[in-house]
C-alpha cells in the first residue's frame, strides 16, 4: 500500500511533497540529483527534509512556507526596483489572488496523511 507518490506540486511556490517508502528513500533521493524537468519546468531539486510521519512532513512543510513567505517582502522591494528601472511600473510579485491559491494550499497540506 505505501508507494511512492507526489503528494503535492506547487509550481508558484516550487514546492513538491513526495511520500516514499522507507526501503525506497536512498534510491529516491539519488534520483533527485539527476532530475532537471518536472511539469514542463527546468528545476533544481533539493530535499529539504527527511520525516518519518506525515506529521512531521507537514510540520516541516508549513516551516518551508513560512519561510517562503518571510523572504516576498524582500523579493517584492527587489522586483520594484527592477520595475522602475525599466519604466514597466509596479506590479507586486504577490498579489490579491495568490492568496486564497495559498490558503487552499496550507488546507491541502493539513489534510496530507
């Protein structure tokens, strides 16, 4: 019953969740280094933890998230200044919509087993 399996893709977060069996988890995880496209997207791939319950996984996953979250200030005063520069006006790199794409994404994950 326990495969592998992606449990959640988020392409505007760059976030995939994969449940692996424990027998599995070396050779997965060695496969990530060669992975280069997923989605039709170039990536790079890093394993950003390791977590023997889903549980963890989704306390380890909603710490990524915050995380993430902390950093959009930053890169919206970045992507501001880039704007000015080139005259293409202010645009922020979050906006309204992307935040019920975020809360249904922390409900996905809560509901992860």
């Amino acid at each position: 019953a326990l495969e592998t399996q992606v449990r959640l893709w988020d392409p505007f977060t760059n976030l995939l969740l994969i449940r692996v069996p424990r027998k599995d988890y070396p050779r997965i995880r060695a496969s990530l280094t060669v992975w280069t496209h997923f989605g039709g997207r170039r990536i790079v791939a890093s394993v950003l933890g390791v977590h023997g319950s889903a549980r963890t996984a989704k306390r380890g996953t909603m710490l990524y998230l915050q995380k993430w979250l902390q950093g959009q200030p930053q890169k919206q005063q970045e992507q501001k200044q880039q704007q000015k520069g080139a005259g293409v006006g202010n645009k922020p790199l979050v906006p309204e919509q992307e935040h019920k794409r975020l809360q249904s994404l922390l409900s996905i994950i809560q509901n992860i087993d």
